[in-house]
C-alpha cells in the first residue's frame, strides 16, 4: 500500500502524538507501521471498512493511568484497507505474527491461534459476515505484551455467547466463575468482542466484552465490581445529564489466565456519543485523576489545537481494588460544517475533493471497482459503471480533472475487459442486465465515446412493449418492467430512439405513477433511489412532475442511511427546496478516509415477487467498500459547487 491507509496525516499526526508519552519514538513508528499493515501486497482489492472509531480511522492510542504512571498502547485495526474479507483476515493473522516476534510474546501463539479458530469455525469460508475485519491487535513500544481482540457480533447473540464460553474453557483453568458470569450476561446483554491482553500464559487476562440489550440496574448483571462507588461516581463524572445510548457503552470482564478468576472489570464510554468539548474533556480527566490518586494525562496541547480528539474513556477496577483510567485518542478529523453559509461551498468543495480521493484511491489498477457480497458474488460491472458515471460529471467541474481520468480508466476497463459480447452485467457470472449496460451507455456518452451498435440494440432489447426497461429477458418478475431500472437506462439510448419512444415512456409512467410523488423501486429498500432518478430523467426530457401528479411530498427516512439521505437532497433540489442545513450534516458525516458509510439499500428482490414495494421479499446487502454511497452523495453534493 502507497498510502497509510489513505488517511496517512492524520495518522502520522497520532504517532507523533505518542512520541510525547514515549522515548521509543523509533518504536512507535515501526509498531505503527507493522499493526497497520501498511507492506501488505500492492495488487489486493482496497476499500474495506473499519469501524475501530466512528469517523473510519484504523488506530487508536490507548493511555492509561494507574497510581504509578501513564502506559502507551498502541491499538489497530490491521489491514483495513483490504476489501475481501478472507484475505483481510490472512493478512491480520500474518501481522499479528510480527507483533508476537516483535514484542517476545510467541508462547503466546498458541492461545491467539486458538482465538481465531473459535471464532471463525463455523463461518463461510469467505468470511464475508466479517466484512468489517475480524481482529484489533495492540502493543506498545515500552512494555511487554501483546492484545489480541476479535469481534462476535457477525455470530449473532447466542452463537456469540456459545464461542466465548469455548475459548474460555480452552484457556482458563478454572471456568467456574466465568460460567457463572456469562450465565447471568446471557439473559441481559449483547456480546461484542472477546480478547487476550499478556505477557505470558502465566501473566495476561482473557477479556470478554458486551452491550447492554435495554436498561438495566448495573446489580443485575451479577458482578459486583461494577457497583464499586468509585465506579457509580465515574458514570456520573463524565455522562452527567446527557444522554447516552446502550451502543455507546461497553463493559468488559477480564480472567486471570493462570488461575481462570475474574481480575478486574471496565466500563468504556463512546466520546462521540457524549459529545463533549475539549476543555471539559481535559476538566473530566483532572477531576478522575485527582479523585481516585492516578497520574494526570498530559494531553491538553493535541486536544485544545486539534490534532486528536478522544474516542474513548474507561474506567476499571481490579478485585484488588485499584482503579485504572484508560484513555483513547483518535486522529481528529477537521473539517466540520460551518454555521457561516458563506463558507459553505469552500467546505463541500473540499470534502468532495476528499471523497473523490477515495473512490480514486480503491479504484483497481485496471481501472475498476468491486463492491457487494451477494450469493452471486461481489459487484464490478455495475459498480464501476455507476461509479464513473458519478466521477465523469463532477470531472467537468475546475479542480476535479482527476476524478475525469479515473472515470477514464472505468470506461476503458468496462470496454476493454468484457465478460458477454453485448452488454454488461453485475458481474462475469450473473449474465448481461439493462441496468448495468444502461449505466455504462451513459458513461461512455459523458466521456463521447462511441457506442457499439450491438450494445445499443442489447439496451433496446429490453424496452417492454407496454413501457419501461425489464432488467433481464426473463420470464419470472425479473423480466417485467422496473420502475428504478426505467428510470436510469432510459437515459443510456440514443438521442433518437429517446424521441421516439417518448409517448411509450409517458404512458408507462402515468400506468406506474405514485399519488404522492413517491416512485416505487423493484431492487432497493424504498422509493428515494427511483425518485431521485426520475426526476433527472424528467428534467432530461423536458417533463413536469404535475403531467403524472398533482402534489409531492417528501416522507423524511428516520435512520436513513447516507445513501437515502443523498438521495432526499437530490429530490429536494429538482423540488427547489433549501438543502443547505441537511447538506451540511450529510457532510459532517464523512469519515476520515473520504466516504460515507455504506448501507443496506441494495434489495436482491425475489424472482416470484412482482411488487416489493408494497410486500417486501428478498434481502438487504450493503456496499461495503461504500462505492454507491459515496458516488451518489458527489452526484447529489456537486450542485453545491457547479
């Protein structure tokens, strides 16, 4: 990988924070760079996701007080980049292999071994449930040890309990008192993680971590470690009267690995959803660190000018009944939307500038992207052909000429690498489709290449004779007219056959048209996808809504994704309603390495089911490597900067 992990500044910025806190600064960098991945092959697939912080950053540095001193640990999401899930997994495991040589902990190779095959026993193969990496590996530079976590929840809440238990009968000598903990945990949590932090098999904890599944007295949970006064004051210290979501705090049990007893219990609190001010943040340690007799945090410079921001504070306390307060900084990601609507535009310009990077970044040498984990397997066709449709249009605009070239390459891949001799599909295996060769007609037509007649012909093949595009030539559901396939391959045929078929399209859409405004969609979760799209391709043709209408009405999606929230902007600007306050949230939402997170909008609609619309079948999958997400909201977000 050429770049650290596309973030590398602000990356940088966290390693030179630890500088600070030790004097291996050497150490630091090369820990740094071995947990991170960085030397990993230069010919994988990049865009995967991690989710180790909220803004998609892959490291953490995690400081800790006790009443002697504050110790460094390094925390990481390894090889987060790698899209495919299986061999994010094998590179990880490779990584961890370093760090155990690097830190003298290899008698420790066989219980991290152990940690994997009993997490990842009973998955596919593909490991595609694990999509946001399996494991978060931590060492520092000044201290022995290693830590090894790896995420549960892709098990589901049983099966998560079930492995859990497992691992802890395999390690620990005595699971008395672990069974019956989980016992009690099982009846009112979430598992989240379960994970070794040792210097040794006879000096490390094996940790277990969880969510609450509702509200709950803390003395229900059958430790009463957790109801330690000093605990109860911890809560209070930092939650005060804000709100705090179940999500958003995470306890933890650890078991002595040489005797299997529980040695300490955590709370870690999520900084993101508390959102509280730097200064008071620092007030908040000072007040912990004076009360409870620990070290004081030294780190009122990168948090008051911004270099890093925290992501985390926990509180534990051993059955020794010594407290610890541990910190975790994250880089801090600083453009946020400004109340100043005359900075407005400078600020979409420049995170677009971001998102564009990204997409640039993952794209493939070859000039394609991939996205998606379906049963048919992952997406390229139609995903690189939308994604370069989304880049050829903000590449017209000053400033974004290489979002033009990369739109290029996608164009000459999709030309040059074809899987069926007319048309395109999802992918190799899946057969050719009116939706991907619709988005890759009008992708060439942006970039004015000339179009093979064959390939027209294959589009027009699919035009009903009753109006609208079927998807396939099939003779189930999926050969019928789809309101979302219509709506964008439409605007892939020639100016001319646009013309000649309009009366048919206008008939079809009077046939299809919602009361509301709200046209309905046979592949995704709900109607934003097709209204947004026949509302360009209105505008396009010259249309009016009220032909098909008398009123439009936008229903807000609560919980709606980035992608569904694009989607509401772009409505509401052919609507000539204000989107400048939603804008700025989408855009505050942007994650460090230039997406949006990718959601569950893609429906894979069953073949017998004729309107999901109105009775849903089939399943949500999400674009992982967050492709589609991040293409629309530039296609959406570009008339900010036009």
């Amino acid at each position: 990988m050429n770049e650290l992990c596309n973030i590398g500044n602000e990356v940088g910025t966290l390693l030179n924070l630890s500088h600070s806190f030790s004097k291996n600064t050497s150490a630091i960098d090369r820990l740094g760079t071995m947990l991170l991945g960085i030397n990993a092959p230069d010919d994988i697939r990049l865009g995967g996701v991690s989710e180790l912080n909220n803004d998609g950053s892959p490291l953490q540095l995690c400081l800790s007080s006790n009443s002697k001193r504050v110790k460094l640990r390094l925390i990481a999401d390894p090889a987060s980049e790698v899209f495919q899930p299986a061999l994010r997994t094998s590179i990880s495991r490779d990584i961890l292999e370093k760090v155990l040589i690097e830190t003298k902990t290899t008698s420790l190779r066989g219980y991290c071994h152990d940690l994997f095959e009993t997490i990842l026993s009973d998955t596919p193969t593909n490991l595609n449930a694990f999509y946001r990496g399996v494991c978060w590996i931590g060492a520092s530079p000044d201290e022995p040890g290693v830590a090894l976590y790896l995420d549960t929840s892709p098990l589901g809440v049983s099966e998560s309990w079930n492995a859990i238990q497992t691992w802890l009968d395999k390690v620990l000598p005595n699971t008395k008192e672990s069974k019956k903990i989980i016992e009690v945990l099982r009846k009112h949590t979430i598992p989240a993680s379960i994970g070794l932090e040792a210097v040794s098999p006879d000096q490390g904890r094996a940790k277990i971590y969880w969510r609450l599944k509702k509200p709950i007295i803390l003395g229900d949970l059958g430790i009463p470690l957790l109801l330690d006064p000093r605990m109860i004051a911890f809560l209070v210290q930092v939650i005060g009267k804000k709100q705090m979501g179940l999500s958003g705090t995470v306890f933890s049990a650890g078991f002595d690995l040489s005797t299997g007893a529980l040695e300490d219990v955590k709370i870690d609190l999520c900084a993101h959803c508390v959102d509280i001010p730097p200064q008071e943040w620092l007030s908040i340690l000072d007040a912990l660190t004076n009360t409870l007799g620990l070290k004081p945090f030294e780190v009122e410079r990168p948090l008051l000018n911004g270099d890093c921001e925290v992501a985390f504070l926990g509180m534990g306390i051993s059955t020794s009944s010594k407290p610890r307060i541990n910190l975790y900084m994250k880089p801090q990601w600083p453009l946020r939307a400004e109340s100043d609507t005359a900075n407005f535009k400078y600020l979409c310009y420049t995170k677009l500038q971001r998102a564009v990077k990204y997409l640039i970044h993952i794209q493939a040498e070859n000039g394609s992207w991939e996205d998606y984990y379906l049963p048919v397997g992952s997406s390229i066709g139609w995903v690189t052909a939308y994604v370069g449709c989304a880049l050829a249009e903000i590449g017209e605009i000053a400033g974004f000429e290489s979002a033009r070239v990369s739109a290029t390459k996608a164009a000459d891949w999709l030309e040059n690498h074809r899987s069926y001799t007319r048309g395109w599909g999802y992918n190799a295996i899946t057969g050719a489709d009116a939706d991907s060769t619709g988005w890759t007609l009008r992708l060439l037509k942006k970039l004015n290449r000339s179009i093979d007649t064959k390939d027209r012909e294959f589009l027009a093949s699919h035009w009903k004779t009753s109006g609208g595009f079927s998807t396939y030539r099939s003779t189930d559901h999926w050969g019928d007219a789809h309101p979302c396939v219509t709506a964008t391959a439409y605007l892939g045929l020639d100016q001319t056959t646009r013309e000649q078929w309009r009366s048919g399209l206008i008939g079809y859409l009077r046939d299809i048209a919602p009361k509301d405004g709200q046209w309905p969609s046979y592949w995704w979760k709900n109607h934003l996808y097709s209204t947004y799209h026949f509302l360009e391709l209105f505008q396009s043709m010259q249309l009016f809504e009220n032909e098909f209408y008398d009123k439009a009405i936008l229903n807000e999606q609560k919980g709606a994704t980035a992608f569904e929230r694009a989607l509401e902007i772009g409505i509401m600007q052919y609507r000539s309603i204000d989107t400048l306050e939603k804008s700025k949230e989408l855009l505050a939402d942007q994650l460090l390495d230039g997406r949006w997170h990718g959601g569950f909008n893609l429906r894979v609609t069953e073949p017998d089911c004729e309107q999901p619309w109105i009775v849903p079948k089939g399943q949500l999958y999400r674009d992982y490597a967050s492709t589609i997400t991040t293409a629309t909201v530039i296609k959406v977000l570009k008339q900010h900067i036009a």
